[in-house]
C-alpha cells in the first residue's frame, strides 16, 4: 500500500541514530554489502512508501531515472539568489535532494523547506556511517537538483 510524504518521510526519521550494520539491525538497507548505502537508505523508503519507479543502490542512477521521467530539478550552475528562490518556491518535503563533491555523490530526503530562504532539512543514511538528520543553505556548492515526489 501506497503511502503520502509524510508518511515516507516519518519512517525515515525512525532510523535516526541507528548505523548500518547487524547489531543495530540495519543491514537491509545495504542487503550487506560493503558500500556507501545513502542511496540503498533512500531506496528502502521509496519502496516502503510503494514508489517502484525509482530506487537504485547508485545516487547516479536515481538521477537518470529521475531525468528519464521528467522528475529531475536541477540546481547546479544557478546563481545564489536564483537557487535560493527556486529551492523555495519549487522544493517540497518529501522530496529527494542529490548533491556531488569531489566526484562522490551523497542524497538524502528532503523533511523540511524554508519558503523564504531556501534552506533545508534532511534524513540521510551514511552521514557519518549512520542515519542523520542535516541542515542546508540554498547556496550550497555540492547541491546538484531534487527528484520531485509525491505530486
């Protein structure tokens, strides 16, 4: 059964805290094996929540299935102040954010948008080796785009 955002997003912020590993139970999400598990984290609620058009163990590969159906926004090459209204006006909880550093790519989901400033909250697995809430500015230069859900 098919769950809204808020939903998505709750079940999400119950792993909190939690590694991945067996102790703490949260092998599942990576299926054991050994690699950065940011995506694999995200791809376990999409398909929790019923989403089954997007998932993938690789943050680049939920990018291009995002761009093959139209869902992808992207931020990157934006100047400041038109990120920061374009992240606040078009970005919505529930979303997916996907930024790229160095050559290594990091996602998470969105739980929290300022509509004023663009910032914004995440839950994202593999910050830190565990599930982690984190923060954003608008003007971040690792952000790439979003994956529109839920609408």
């Amino acid at each position: 059964m098919a769950i809204g955002a808020l939903g998505f997003i709750n079940g999400a912020l119950s792993f909190v805290g939690k590694v991945n590993n067996d102790k703490q139970g949260n092998k599942l999400f990576s299926n054991g094996r050994k690699e950065r598990w940011c995506a694999d984290f995200v791809t376990y609620h999409l398909k929790k929540a019923g989403i089954t058009w997007l998932g993938s163990p690789a943050v680049s590969t939920l990018r291009s299935q995002a761009i093959s159906k139209g869902k992808y926004m992207r931020t990157e090459n934006m100047n400041e102040k038109a990120k920061s209204l374009f992240i606040a006006k078009n970005v919505k909880p529930g979303d997916i954010m996907i930024e790229k550093r160095n050559g290594k790519s990091h996602t998470g989901i969105v739980t929290s948008v300022n509509t004023k400033t663009g910032s914004f909250t995440t839950v994202e697995g593999n910050s830190g080796d565990k599930v982690a809430k984190r923060s954003y500015q608008s003007n971040s230069k690792t952000l790439s785009g979003f994956i529109k859900m839920f609408r």
